[in-house]
C-alpha cells in the first residue's frame, strides 16, 4: 500500500508526497502539527496540512530569509525571529559572529518541541546559549519593545487565521519602531505566481514604511509553484551596501554574495507587481 500526503496549494492545484511514515501527529491549541518521513524531501513538517519546510530544501528558505537582511545591516547584534518554531532561521542568523542575542518569538510551544525531537538538523541551534525563547504574540512583541532590534525577521505560515497580521500596515509600523536605527526587516511574502495582490500591497506599505524596500525570490519546490518571495526595508539608508567581506565566510548551501549582487534583479512579471499603478 502507498501512503501519500497531499497539500491543497491552490483551490484548484496540490502537491502530493509520498510517504514512509507518519512520525508524529497531534493538535496544538493553534493548529495540527505534523511530522512526515516522504520519500522525496526527507523529515517534512506540516500545519494544518501546508508544508512549512523539509530536510531536503529548507536551506534554500532559511538562508534566503536570514542572510540578506544580516549582511545588509552593518552590525547585527540583537535579532528577532517572529514565527520560525522550526528554529531553521535561528541556525542562519547564529552564523553572523556579530550577534549577541536572538529572540525566537513563537506563538505555539509545541512546533518548537516537535522540532526538538523530529527534526534535528533544522531546530539544532535552539539550545544555542544566545537563543532567547518568547513563547507568544509576535505582533504583541514588537508593540511592547520599541527601539531594541537591529534586524526582525518574519518566518510566518501563509496569511490565513493568526498570522493574518504578520502582512498588515501596522504591524509593519511597529516593526519599524521596534528596530533600533539602521535596522533592517524581511519577511517571506509568499508566491509570485499564486499571491500577486499580496505581494503588490506588503511591497506598497512597506515602501511607505521604512526609507528603502525591496524584494527578492528563491526556488523553494515544496512551496506553491515553487518561486517564492521575500521583502526587505530598511528603516534608514539603502538596500545594497551590504557586506561582501561578511557574506565569504558565511558556509551556505543556497546563498552566495554573486547571487545577492543580483538578488533584486526580477523576472519582469515580478518587477511590474511592484510598479505603482
Ligand atoms: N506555504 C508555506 C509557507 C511557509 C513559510 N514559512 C515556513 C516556516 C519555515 N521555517
């Protein structure tokens, strides 16, 4: 018999896996948290049945969320992870020598348990000693710590139920607040292809926001058609005077300072959602 998971990407499109095992399953007062063992990807982690990353490609995502904005900050030293439980954004921001502290704030305790003892690789630096675990509201977070960070990172599930306001103005205003100057933010904004309004208005609020804003794809297979999407401000100065020195020694799989040269260089049905009308 074979076992297969299928993730309704679209109304109209899915993306099945084959599977070896159901490692683990239960319900969180958040939502349903999955580990599956597939044949094609590895540990696979799964929310209310949407892939949220895989052994197999989720260096791609993580990388791509966390070193841009580090190495385009001049000093990164306190960062904050919002979402993210999986701890895969946490082991990339902990590759900057420059940090001294990265709060972790996860609204589900479990993802980041379940994390602990399926998927090693990913969750390997949560027992970090720089590693400060706020189990709550990230949104709560930002309002009630203005001035503390030099980086904010949002490593959210797709825009449905409570990470609704993790894509909004004000929480792109608070996070501005909640940056010290010179900070830096991103965020995963989802698929050029499936999520174009999206994309169109986070680009819109967080031009409007910070002094510079930019957006950035990578290639990330078990997500909705596979081209995914990152925005970038920066709340006082310019996206492109990032560190070359800091991204050579950075041990990447995916990333790579030749790939950031051009990171804003767009397929032009990407760069014409982000022209204003
Ligand atoms: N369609 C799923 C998008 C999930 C993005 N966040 C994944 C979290 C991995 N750390």
């Amino acid at each position: 018999m074979q076992l297969w998971f299928s993730e309704l990407q679209t109304p109209h499109m899915k993306i099945s896996c084959r599977v070896k095992e159901v490692l683990h399953r239960e319900k969180s007062p958040y939502q349903e948290i999955a580990v599956l063992d597939t044949y094609q990807f590895g540990r696979m982690l799964t929310l209310d049945d949407v892939i949220q990353t895989s052994e197999r490609d989720e260096f791609v995502y993580h990388e791509m969320l966390v070193h841009l904005p580090l190495l385009t900050h001049r000093d990164p030293r306190r960062v904050l992870v919002i979402g993210g439980g999986d701890g895969g954004s946490v082991r990339e921001v902990l590759k900057h020598p420059s940090v001294e502290q990265v709060v972790l704030a996860e609204i589900d305790e479990r993802v980041v348990e379940v994390a602990r003892c399926f998927l090693p690789t990913i969750s390997c630096a949560l027992h970090d000693p720089r590693v400060r675990l706020q189990i709550g509201d990230g949104i709560r977070h930002v309002q009630e710590n203005p001035n503390t960070y030099d980086v904010i990172l949002v490593d959210s599930t797709d825009p449905v139920g409570p990470a609704v306001g993790l894509f909004s103005a004000d929480f792109y205003r608070s996070v501005h607040a909640a940056l010290r100057p010179g900070g830096v933010f991103a965020a995963q904004t989802e698929s050029p292809f499936f999520n174009q309004d999206l994309i169109k208005r986070v680009y819109q609020d967080v031009s409007a926001i910070f002094t510079a804003a930019g957006l950035y794809l990578a290639v990330v297979p078990t997500y909705p058609g596979g081209m995914w999407s990152f925005t970038i401000g920066a709340k006082d100065g310019a996206l492109h005077g990032w560190s070359r020195e800091r991204a050579a020694g950075l041990p990447t799989r995916y990333y790579s300072p030749e790939l950031h040269e051009e990171a804003f260089t767009l397929p032009v049905f990407v760069k014409e959602l982000l022209e204003k009308e």
